[in-house]
C-alpha cells in the first residue's frame, strides 16, 4: 500500500537517532525530539517544570550527562560512556572518586546469563550512581583501586515532551503515543517514535481527513502521567480510538495487546488489520501490560488505547540491553508495522454503519457492478460484495460485517464507495 523505500528511510532515520543519550528529562530528549519536528514541522514542543504534580506524581528533576568512565588500578578506561551509553546508569548523580574493587561492585550491574550484553539500568526516583558493564568484562577486574567519573548534573529543570495535532472533518480523535526516553536500543525506543512520526506525516498529507488526530512523544510513565494530568478532559471527550506505538521495529512476529476493556474500536481494528496481515500473531493478556497503557487504561482514565507490536517488550532476549540494536531492528520490519498501523487508520475512517436502499438483492449488472456472464465462477467473483451487501441492515458497522465474512475491509474499500456512488448503500 505504501512505498517500501518508507522502512529504509525509518531505519537511516534509527540511526541519526541511535547515538544520543536520552532520558526521560534533559538535552538527549530535546536534541531527539527536535529531529523528529525536521520531519513534521507541526510538532510542537511542551516544557514542564520540576517539582509540578500531575496526579499523584510530581515532575522529577532534570538530568543531563556529559562523561562517565572507570579508569582501572593500570589506568586503562573501562565502562567509557562515549563508547556505549548504556555504561552509565540512567540518572547517575555526579562522583568522582577512588573506589576498591569491592565498594565498586555494589555499583556495577551486569547479567550472568547474557555475559555479552551491557544492561539498561535507571534510577529515576532515589538518587544513586552506578555503571552497567558486560559480565565478561566484570569477571576480568582485578582488585585494586578504581577512579569513578560521572560528570552528570542532576537539578531542577524541565519535563519535555512533543505533540502533534492534525485536524479532520469532525473534533473526534484518533490518538497516537510513542515515547521516546531510552538511550541508545532500537527495538524497544527508537522504532516507536520512528514511525509514529512517519504516520503523521502520512497522516498530514492525506486528504479529506473524516477524524482528527493526536500524536504525542512523551518520555515513558511519568511523560503519560503529565500528559493526562493536562488533557484527561479533552482526550476522555474526543479520543474514539488510540494506540501505543512501541517495539515496532524487528521482523520476527507480530503481537497484540489489547485495551483493559478488550472490545473498544482500537482493540477491534487492530484485531481486524493483524488477522489479515499476519494470522499467526500472538495476542497477550492486558495483564502483561508494561509500557504507557496501564496510564491511559487505568480506571478513571479508560482511554481506548491498545498496541500493535511486532516483538512485544521483555518477550525478546535483546530486550533491555546493548544487543537491542540496529540489527535487531530492520527496514521490513519498520515497514510492516507502518502498513499495519495505516491500514489500521484506514479502517477507522472509513467505517460506517450502512444500510442497502432496495428490497432483495439489488439489480447490480445493470449498473456495472456484476458479471453479466453467468458462470460457475461469478459468484465467488463477486463473493464478498454480495455477503457485504447481505449484512447491511444498519445494525452492524461495516468492521463487523467485514469480521463477519472473513474479508479485509481494506479490499471492500473501492466496491463500497461504488455501491454508495449509485444510491444502494446509504448511511443508517
């Protein structure tokens, strides 16, 4: 439906993002954010200060980092943050000291059972500083002393976050959520942002937009909690359907996971669009939930908001660590999910509740809509018109009658406008 060369220009687009440090506050999120706006100018950028309360949270303080290593008892560097910043742990107070090998192992983390991988490690809300290293190189050190760097600032500043709003025929929403707070992974970061900026500038040059549509870059769980806290009203009143775009980016599979409700429109579409796309797929339990649907599903909230994924977070073994990289994300698998999440617009704009205008079934060859050959073969070649036509009392949307007879709605779309454009469909 959409140019392939879309996926290789999304995954050139992962690698200008990769290298940059991000967090959920600081420099890192801005210079990032700012990348995505050269793509869609109508992205606007929001600041919110530290110390503000958004519900039962308050906006943490600011960080930002230039250096970290460990220079060992021979003075070599070790955990160097310029060559991967995965070694520095997320929101690393500043240090720098000597340390014996034995008080640096109670600030170092590593994974036995992925010696290879270096870990991503935060802590947002109890200061602390530490390093992430490979197990392998953490079964090398020696005892000895160890200077520390962190040249990292912690102090009140600012939240950011980015939101992009393009108007449609009627005030009702479709929302979109990606966040954008990880350092450098591909899979479980840049690949969310990555396409849903490309949806919205698909979205920004489609014509004759029935609904209106909300995009936001927010950095993870405290970005929705500050982005509810100043729009809940709005998005409880507008928002007919949302999702949120993460792990988006590998080829591997494709995955589901539903709204808390599990039947809203979003749910039903997304179910809708992966069946005929992929019909393996797996659907998991909103129980396994992890990423910014528990805020926008959380009682009281109750937004419409469910996920299409190809390899789903913490279900992947790169996940969480330095092997989440450019290899793990690839242009088709950028790709898929951007066809996916299109068609799934698709779908949403063009249902409707229709009902047929004649008694029996209507007189289509005479109006260019059936084979005037009879054959063994015409009425499968006109199968899912006829069974389309069949269900319009005006008690079903045109989702469900597609559901109802196995047929992507998307390949009804020219059949339906035509039956429309001669007066046999009309809006119930």
């Amino acid at each position: 439906m959409n140019d392939s060369s879309e996926g290789s220009m999304m995954h050139q687009f992962c690698h200008e993002l990769f290298p940059i440090c991000r967090s959920i506050t600081g420099n890192g999120f801005r210079q990032s954010l700012n990348m995505l706006k050269e793509l869609v100018p109508e992205l606007e950028i929001h600041e919110v200060a530290s110390g503000t309360q958004c519900f039962d949270w308050a906006v943490p303080k600011e960080w930002n980092i230039a250096d970290a290593y460990i220079l060992d008892p021979e003075g070599n560097k070790i955990c160097d943050f310029k060559q991967s910043n995965l070694h520095v742990m997320g929101y690393s107070i500043p240090v720098n000291k000597s340390v014996t090998l034995n008080e640096l192992q109670e600030h170092l983390y590593s994974l036995p059972d992925q010696p290879d991988a270096i870990p991503y490690m935060t802590s947002y809300y109890k200061e602390r500083w530490g390093f992430c290293i490979t197990h392998q190189q953490r079964e090398t050190l020696k005892q000895g002393n160890y200077q520390v760097v962190i040249d990292s600032v912690l102090e009140n500043g600012n939240l950011t976050y980015g939101e992009i709003y393009i108007p449609g025929e009627i005030q009702d929403e479709i929302f979109f959520s990606s966040y954008l707070c990880h350092p450098s992974m591909a899979n479980n970061e840049l690949s969310g942002p990555v396409v849903t900026t490309f949806l919205a500038k698909w979205v920004s040059q489609l014509k004759n937009r029935k609904h209106s549509f909300r995009f936001v870059i927010i950095p993870e769980t405290i970005g929705s909690i500050v982005y509810l806290s100043r729009n809940i009203e709005n998005l409880k009143k507008r928002v007919v359907a949302g999702f949120n775009l993460t792990c988006v980016g590998d080829d591997r599979t494709y995955s589901f996971l539903p709204s808390r409700q599990e039947n809203t429109l979003s749910d039903q579409v997304a179910r809708h669009v992966l069946k005929h796309v992929y019909p393996e797929y797996t659907e998991y339990d909103f129980l396994t939930r992890g990423s910014d649907e528990r805020q926008y599903c959380s009682p009281g909230v109750d937004l419409p908001v469910c996920s299409i994924m190809r390899s789903k977070y913490d279900c992947y073994p790169e996940y969480h660590t330095s092997l989440d990289d450019l290899t793990v994300v690839t242009p088709s698998g950028l790709q898929g999910s951007y066809d996916a999440y299109c068609r799934a617009i698709e779908c949403i704009e063009k249902n409707e509740t229709l009902q047929v205008s004649v008694l029996c079934e209507p007189q289509l060859g005479k109006r260019g809509l059936y084979p005037t050959l009879s054959t063994k073969d015409t009425y499968s070649q006109v199968m899912h018109m006829m069974n389309f036509i069949t269900y319009c009392d005006g008690t079903m949307s045109a989702l469900e009658i597609c559901n109802r007879i196995n047929a992507p709605f998307w390949e009804l779309f020219e059949t339906i406008d035509k039956l429309k454009k001669e007066g046999l469909l009309i809006t119930a």
